[in-house]
C-alpha cells in the first residue's frame, strides 16, 4: 500500500522508472556490501534487502491478511471463548530499553462541574513510548540497518527520506491494517517439561516442530505464531528478572518460520528473540532478520498463560493496531478466540 | 467484576454488608435527592442509580458480552471482509475539550547503532490524554455527577474514594473486556436523505427506528448500535466545523437505546449527543444517561464511510479496548466483519 | 499578592468581609482542632495557621524581598565571582518521590531546511514534574494538611478552592517573584569536622549556630540560608545513597530558623529536612512547618561544593524562578555572587 | 569551555592538531563553498563560520561574561528595584512553531495524606518543548545550517556527530553559566513615537542609534542589548497577531550589534528578528547571524513594559538559564535592577 497522502500524479507516472532504479541501487548495493539476497542462511550483517512485495510496499508480511484467512479463522471459533492476550499497562511494569511509561489523572475533575445535571468529567494524561511499552507490536519503522551512508529499513526505506520529528513518513504503524488470521500456540516450556525457559535459552526449530508435532498442527502461510517461554511468568512478580535477559527463539527458529510465511511472531518476552543473543556480536539480529528482510510483526510482551493453560493451540487470532500515524509500533490488547 | 488488587480476606467477607450498605445508601440518596430509580423519563439531574449487576460491578453493560453473543456475531462473517472504523492519530487532528496529541520521533535513533550487524532502533514518545482523543471509548470512570458531597460515577462509586494521581482504583478501562457481538449500522443520514445532518440536529427514536424498518433489523441485548450522521465528513477537511457543534442523539434516542439494552453506542460524532444540548442548562446529558445510569458504552469520532458506501448494516463488530490501568477511555481501531 | 485574573470589583467591596470571615473562621478552626497559632513550640499536627501578611496573602516569605535587601546583598559584591548553585538536570539523575524527567531531541530537525540559507532548527521535548525535579524550589501550593473536610494550605487555603486540572489557581509559584538578598552559607560537614554527614543525621540550632559563630555572621530578616551537609557529593556518584534517606534539619533547627525570619533554607540534600523523620510517624514536618505555617521557601538539591571550598559564607544570593502558572515549585539555577 | 564528560587524556593530546585540522577544515570548506569569513556584509546562506573563541568552543559570546561586567553592572543598581522580565508559561499563550504547553495538576495530592501530621504533596506534570515556549533563550544547538554532507551549527559542530535522542552531547544550553551585565534598553517604539510597531516593520541600525542617543548611552563589549517594539502589549490580548508576524530587526541591525560584540539580544517579539523576512527566499536569517555565525543568544517574549515604563535605559541584567543538558535553550525569568 502506498502512501496515498504523499503520492501525486507525477509519482504514479514515474512509479516503474522508480521501481527499476531502487532495484538498480539493490544490485548495486548488493555487489558493495556482500549481500545475497534470496539466501537465508546468509549472517546478519550490515545490508537491506529488497521486499517480495514490489519497491512500494510498506506492509510487509500483513499483505498476507486475506479475506480467505479470515473465513479460515472464523471456522476456529466454537466455542466463543475470548482470551485477552494483552498485558495491563501501568506505573511499574517493566520498561526493557530504558523507556517510560507516565500517567496521570487529575483528581479534580478536567472538565469542571457545569449544568443543572452537574456532569463532570476526568481525562487521564499519558506520556509514553507507547509504540514500544508493555504489550506491543513493532511495526517496520522500528528496527533498521545502518549502512555506510544511511539507516536502511524495510525494502530499503532510508532513514534520511522518511524520519521527521513528527513521525516517519514511511512505514509508519498506519499502514499495516488489521490481523484476522489463523493463530498458533507453541507452549516449548510445556514441551521442554518445565515451568519457565531460563534465560538465555535459545529456542530452536526443533522445539518448535516438536510443539507442533504435539498438537497435531502445521504452519500455513500467513498465519500468526505464538510462542510460549513460561518468561511472562515473571512480569509484575519479578521485574529485574523479567528484564535482564530471556529466553527466546534463534536464528535458525526465525528461519524455519520465516519460510513458512508467517505474518507475526509473537511470545511473553521481550524482545522474541534470545537475550544474550547467539553471537554477542550481533545483538537482535531476529528483530533485522524479520522487520527488515522479511517485513514479519514482532509482538512483544504478551500474555499467553490462561491460552497455555487451557491447552488452546489453534485458534481465530485478532488484533487491529492502533493508526498511530508515523509511528515505530503499536500497543494492544490482542485476542485469541475459540 | 472487583478489582482484585485491592480486595483482601476482609473485604469478601464483609461484602454482603457492604452491599447492604451501598443499597441502603442508595435508598437514602434517593430520598434525599428526589432520584426514581427505575424511571427512565425522569430529567437528567445530578443523581446516581445503583448497577442492575450488582454494588460490585465495574465493568456496567460490558456484562452483557459472552460466548453466545460472540457466536451470534461470528455467524454474520460471510465474506471475510474487514472494515477499520478507527481514525489515524495524527497532529493537527480535531480536540475536542481542549485536549492535546504530541508525537514526536527522535531522528537519530533513539537506540544507536550497534554490533556488527549495525542495528539501529527508534521509538517514538508520545504524550496525550490517551483515552480521550481521537477514535475513543469513553469508560465508566471518565464522567460523574457532582453532588452536594462528592462526585458520584457509574454505580455509586465516589471520586473521593478511587481517584488517585496514577489512575482510578475503580472503574478504570482495565476491566472492561472485550466486544465481540452483533453491531448494526443505522444510517440516519441517509435515510433524511442528506450527505451530513447539520450540526445541533437532534435525531429521534424515530430516525433510529426508520433506519432498523428500512434494513429489516431488530436490535437484541448486547448489541453494538453505530449511529452515521455524516458529520465525520468535516474530519480533517474542516476541523473548526468538526468541534463546533454535531449532530447527534437526544435524550429520548438515548432512552430508546437503552431500553434495548445495548452495550456501545458508536458515532463518527465526537460527542455520540446532539451539541447545543436539547437544554442548555444541561450540557452532555446523554453521557450521564449512559456512562453514570446504565453503565453503557459510547464510542466516538468512528469513520463510518465505507461501511455505510458498502450498505453493510449488520456485522461482527470487535474492539479490545487497551489495558490501561485506572484509565477512563481508551483508543482504538475496532473493526467491523461481514 | 492578589490573584488578579479573578478578581472582580465585588472581590475588592468584599474583601474586609472576607477577611473578617476567613479570620474568624481560623479562630473556630483554632478552636476545634486544638491549634496554637504563635506557639513555635507545638508539635507538627493535621493543622493551619493564618499568615502573618493578611488573609489574602500568597506570597509568604517571598514578602520580606524588599529593595533595601537587594543593596544590603549586592555591597557583599566586592571580586564579581559568580557560583552556580543548580545541578545539571538530565537523565538517570536521583528523582526522589517516584518522579521522571524525559527529555527528547528529534535527531532530524525539529524545523526541517528551508531557504536558501538552508535554515534547521531542533527543539527538545521535555516531561517532567518540572518544579519538583532536580535542584527546585517548593512554592507554597507544594505541600498540605489533610484536615476532616479538606485539605489545608499556607494561610488556610483549601485544595477543594485552588485545584484545577491546569494547575493551582491559589499559591501558584507565579506569585513568588524573585529573590535578590543576603545568602549565607552553614557548612555543617565543616564544623562536625566530616566530609559528609550520614543520612540520618538530625541537624541541631547548635549545629547551625557554631557554623554563625565560627564565620562571625548574624542571620538577619529575609536571609537566604543554605546548609551544607555534605550529601550532595552523592549526587550522579552513588545515587541509590543519595535517595534513601539524608542528613538534614530536625524540627528544632527549622523554629531556630523560622523564628530569625527567613526567607528560603536551601541546602544540597533533596528534602533540607533529615530522613528518616525524628518522629516516625510524622514524616517531613519541617516541610509543613515551612511551607504551611511560615510560608518559607525550600530549596532542595543545590551544588554547594565550590562556594564551601572557597569557605565564601556570606554572598548575595539571586534566584528568579519560572514564572509557571499554578505550579507547585520551579526548577533553576540559583546563584551566590561574592 | 569543552564537554567535560566525553574529553580525556587522549583528547587533550591531540588537541592542538585537531585544532588545527579543524582550522584546515574550515579553509577547504571555506574554499569550497565560498564562505568569506570576517566580511559582515556577506549574505547569509549555506555556510558556517569558525568561532573568534577556538576549535573546541562551545560558549560562544557568553565568553564574554567576566568578573569585571559583574562589577560594571553592580555599580548600576542604586535603588534595589527588580524588574522580572519573563513571562507567565500558562495553557492558551501563543506558540509560535508549532509548539506545545501541557501543565497538570493531579487534584488528589501526587502523594497522598500520610502520618499524624497528615501530609499531602502536589507535583504537576509539564509537557513542553521547554527550552522553546514562552520567554526563552535561544541556545547554540537550536539553529544550524544545512550543507551538502551534513547540518553545522556553531563552529562547525555538525549534526551527525552531537544530536542524540537524549539531547545534543554539544552546545547544550548547560554550557552557557549565567548572565550577570550591563542591559541597555533601546525603546525604538517610542523614538519611533508610536505604541506599537506594525508587524513587518524592519528596525535599522539608525532605529538602534537613535535610541542610544536620545539616552547618551554607547554599547560596550558583552553588554545585553533589549529591544523594544512594543509587539509584547498583544500577548494574551490577540494571540493571533502577535504570532503571524512582528516588527523586529533586520540584518543590517543584526550586524550593527554583532560588530559591537554584544553578549545577548532580547525583544518582546517572538523571533528577534522581522517576520516575514526582508529576503523571503532566507527565512530567519538574523537567528544563523547571531546564533550560527557570532554566537550571540537571542532572549525571545520577554515582558519589556515596565521597564520601558520607568524609561530605564541602562541596568544590570541578570539571567541563569536552567542547565539542561543537551537542551536547546531555557525558559526563564531575566531580571533588571537599578
């Protein structure tokens, strides 16, 4: 999807010429920097890759979404059960990357008292990351490559052409849409017969095709896939814990589900991915890996205990994001329904 | 729903005498303050009335939500497409009530370069009445009455006792929910065959009940109710006519509805009620009639368009309000499904 | 100083009766609640005390700021040395009352180029409880009394009168204006011949006298007086130690000082007064007995260190705070000059 | 004076040859883009300017406060009179760049009763470009010039190597210390014998002189010059006007003052400087003057009236801007005494 408020006639006229020079610059850029695009295996290093879905896109993985994974969603559901997948936002959760999270209520009433019916009226004060704190999807503005002459992101989007101090003009979280889709729950702490992954314990594709194996499933494309560490456990009960490091997925485990089409990853970590990471070297390199080259949704922080419990692991997954215009990503409240 | 934060061994075990208590003090209120609960043409006045669910009850018509409603609303996806009624959040947006949406984007990234893999990361900071801009719903705690002692919310609950400089301890968003039922589309504008009602247009039970005989639709409990007017036109064209005034529901539509026991009112108004009030010494009355007396939902400033170009007037509506705790709305982008 | 922005004509017919009212009501407020006005002895209680400057006074202290004291403090400019007395403000400082202090540059100009001269601009984007973060002044709407009905300000004003979701419209640290007088320095580390007091440690009227008498100095009327205890070099050093408690005044040492008629106490601890409190069940009396009783300024977190080493104990001290309406304190950068 | 914080041992060493690597920097660039340094009457445009203070100078003008400018402004103050020469910061005052000004106050105390002597403790929240609204001093990190690599502001401190999201880790407003000197008023609104000069109006080095000369003053190195254009009499009384243009000086007055080495120019205009420019296609230009080229500061909506009022020409100014580190400028309260 373009951006249709900054596109004009004239950029529709030279939209092919644009397109057959950005792959221009991507071979350029591709024969320069040592990247081999197409080939998975390839270490995370500094270098962008073009996106599957044409020079334009800005959607990435979410042009998965479907009116035919809706219907395959909406057969899911049996039972009518909802799960709320998303965490309670407030004063003293857990802030990974040094964020805030301010609200403030005046306690007398914002709106005084007025009229023969005396209404009166408060409104909260929010300052925050809120793209980027407690339950939260982050979008394809959020992560990028720095390279010798700009910050790339997803399909190639320069930092110096779209970051402004009112939000980015590209990627911004406005344009991925809605997720109906298939879910999955891969419960590896339930798998790995434990209560909680430790931390620093890297998740492979083996643990999750064991998961799969279990419950008798497959991945299909555009599902969203969501991964149980037993970590969220620790959220509000011990946050320097919950903090300092996880468990979480691999290099080889974003692999395995980036080939299988997948349009978010979602887990009650973090951050997804390991922490420490795999090579101390190359720190998030999941987060490249999926944001930049493959425009799949991380969703962070999420709450997947009850799901877990109840051993749900298919089910109709929705979550619209709020249209924060320009913005890095979305908070949420995600549901899982059966 | 209690909050269980704040309930100990003591509390359950004094609840019945508290809710004899509360009931008792609602007898008295009503003396007092010449209040006839029950009696749904009695003027708005600075009142309160006990919950139908119960002196515990936090969460108001959101009760009315469960597996079967959800079934009902599932029934109606056919086709698999999905409608986002939410706004883009956006500066320069309309405020209504003198409220304020600040995004800014620091463009050096917020997390520097690092690793060899040269990972670059941005958030964006945001500060706003987060609950009451833009698509919001307005929850149980944002509107009270003010009476000779106190202001009284949804279900008798006092400012003096749950209001707190981070957040309600009482009727905050967090205990909301979910909304996944049946929603019904009433087109008021254009069965007056109008593009847009004009501002300070008072529409009837009449309108309402004209736009249900054309669909050949009934409204049953639980159901979501979005009114169009049209108004939503000005938004982002003319943001001064926006504000100033709306079309919008009397108290009589507003009776209408509840008695219907519905669980949102939705418009693509900012204030779901007719603005000038019917009477101008009392302003906003629909919301008392609503939010304090019937604990029912109002969701407003939808986008409404395509649903309405699309002649879609019966859908699965959902919406998963953010967790925010002590909150007294929250943004959105709820969807419609057909 | 009168609230002009309120104040009518009536208000000034009306203003002796309102006088004679409000002094009555003290008098069966002194009654009722069992205070002593004029006793300095009485122990820190749920009380008030009506000023000494009129019932209308908002201004405290702050009136003893004359034109003789400015000549009287700039004859003590001899070299034109200037002491910076306020700390840095910036991330990861101490912030004392669970407070936060966000400051934001967008990286790419705030004012993107224009012109032919290629003109950029950033602006910062600040949050913060910004007169009560970092070195800070507290203003007279700061601090209270919870009495049964109310809670109770310097010179009687009442929350229930003065608080507004914008900020006070009583007391506002707006009505201070500024302070240009005679600064005196009490280096109490010194004297006790340590480079810190320990946290804890209750300043005596001793303790403070031996410091006048070993520099030969006589506190006088409208006096600045700034007590060194060493802490502040805890400050960005060991900021876990500086926030858990501190050396500071007992109550003892705030009537020695209240009673020679001061105007601000200043000192380079984060509350002038010792933490924990020498009566546990009262915490932070000489806050009351300042800000409430005497209506004298605090001026807390203060750098110290230079003006000690160059032992100046007599200087002019000079402080304008922002002009923020309504605001409890003002952040700043006060300054000694000898 | 150089950032302490990121300077060590190492960059003391190599000091001098990047001293002079720099120097040789700013030949090239000088070569390259045309620069003619030391010639006044250059037109502004992409360019920057070596500092007269060296390579690692980040103070510009304000280098010019010393001990013996206390000493000359001291001699001054003869009666002791205080004159505040900031403004009110207050919801509703004009923005001009589209700035943002939240205060609020939490009506239920931010720290709740506590203790016998029932405590209770206000904070406000403030959001707001805070070194940018209402009377501010515009600092050296503000304004740059955009070149063909990069955005250079003040001695060529460039963009990509000092703008983090936490502030800029050069020119940060904390660098600056206090302003204690001589403050010349030029009231060229009353030697121009109206009460307002009309926005647009271009102030000449003629206008200034003039001034000086009906009060048989002369400028003197580091003095603070005040201009008066009496555009402060509409703030709050039509902020419309007051921010769509103003009378200010123009470039040739701008030189005027620069060449007399002045230490800052405040007005009671907005942007110092005429709006709209007297070359329309160089936007600000009197701000890449002073700021970029001189470093000179600019003291932005100060109240001017009483002073003018009191025909006080000549005084001792005082401001101590808030040392925030990183920040662009600071809010204040300046003052004048005589």
């Amino acid at each position: 999807m373009t951006n249709t408020r900054i596109e004009s006639a004239w950029d529709r006229h030279w939209r092919p010429v644009r397109t057959f020079c950005l792959i221009a610059a991507a071979v350029v850029a591709t024969i320069a920097f040592g990247d081999q695009p197409g080939n998975d295996e390839t270490p995370i290093g500094p270098k962008w890759w073009p996106s599957e879905w044409g020079a334009d896109d800005q959607r990435g993985a979410a042009n998965r979404m479907t009116a035919d994974k809706v219907l395959e969603a909406n057969k899911l559901i049996r039972e009518g059960k909802v799960y709320q997948l998303g965490r309670v936002y407030e004063e003293g959760m857990p802030l990974p990357g040094g964020r805030h999270f301010v609200l403030t209520i005046p306690g007398s009433p914002t709106h005084p008292a007025q009229g023969k019916n005396g209404i009166v009226a408060f409104d909260e004060l929010l300052t925050a990351e809120i793209g980027q704190v407690g339950t939260q999807l982050d979008g394809l503005a959020h992560v990028g490559v720095r390279m010798k002459d700009d910050d790339y992101f997803y399909n190639g989007f320069k930092r110096s052409e779209f970051a402004t101090a009112k939000g980015h003009t590209k990627l911004g979280i406005e344009n991925v849409g809605v997720f109906y889709t298939r879910g999955i729950l891969l419960d590896v702490a339930r798998i790995r017969k434990v209560d909680r992954l430790p931390g620093g314990y890297v998740i492979t594709a083996n643990d999750l095709q064991a998961c799969l194996d279990d419950a008798g499933l497959k991945i299909r494309p555009g599902d969203v896939v969501l991964i149980r560490t037993g970590h969220g456990q620790l959220w509000m009960k011990d946050n320097k814990a919950f903090v300092e490091n996880e468990p979480g997925i691999g290099m080889q485990a974003a692999q395995f589900l980036s080939r299988q089409k997948v349009t978010v990853i979602g887990s009650d970590n973090w951050a997804i991915e390991v922490v420490p990471p795999e090579d101390k070297d190359r720190p998030f390199p999941v987060h490249q890996w999926n944001l930049v080259r493959h425009g799949i949704y991380l969703l962070e922080i999420m709450d997947l205990e009850e799901l877990a419990k109840d051993k749900v692991y298919e089910f109709a997954f929705i979550f619209s994001p709020l249209r924060l215009k320009g913005a890095t990503g979305s908070p949420g409240n995600p549901i899982a329904v059966k």
